[in-house]
C-alpha cells in the first residue's frame, strides 16, 4: 500500500515554508506511475514557489516494485546538480501532517 504524509519544508536559499507530500512507503503494483515518478525523482523533487530553487528530499522510502521490496533514501549528486538542483533537504522521519493540524485548529 501506498502512504503519504505531508510535511513542512523550509527552503535553504530564502527562508520559504511550504507543504511537500513524504512517501513513506511506495507500492508500484497497485500504482504503476509511481515507478516512473521515483526513477525520475520526481516524489522527491521540491521547488521552492518563492526563489524557485529546486531541491531533493531526502528521506527513506519503501519500495514495493511487484513482491521485490527495497528501501530507498534519495541523495544530492553532481548528476542531480547538472540536471538544475541546487542541493538536497533531509526531511525528519516525524511526519507532521499540517492539513490535520490546520483541521483540529479549525475545530478548537
């Protein structure tokens, strides 16, 4: 099964906040266009809307690919920097969801 969170990224170059969805755990069998959007970084891709910089996340990931399960953590590389990142965020493995909390705000 495929789970996602959202979490908080802060933007190195200018300070920018904004809400990145974090897959925790990635299953292709169910999802084929996920494969895809892995082996092109893109559920790791963040661009920043205010400087426009564009980073990797970096945070572990299982991988479900048809029964053949693997961990996946994405890394800054000089290939990454040649396709236009500017370098790489580790996002915390405590996944706060501020769409939930914006919710319970809402209730109190």
């Amino acid at each position: 099964m495929t789970q996602l969170c959202h979490c908080k990224v802060v933007c190195p170059n200018c300070g920018e906040t904004s809400v990145k969805s974090k897959y925790n755990s990635v299953n292709t069998t169910r999802k084929p266009e996920l494969k895809m959007q892995v082996a092109k970084w893109e559920l790791y891709t963040w661009v920043c809307p205010k400087c426009g910089k564009k980073y990797i996340l970096s945070y572990p990931s299982l991988i479900n690919d048809g029964g053949i399960m693997w961990v996946f953590t994405a890394h800054f590389s000089e290939e990454l920097a040649a396709r236009g990142y500017s370098g790489e965020i580790v996002v915390d493995n405590e996944c706060e969801d501020p769409f939930i909390e914006a919710f319970w705000n809402e209730k109190e």
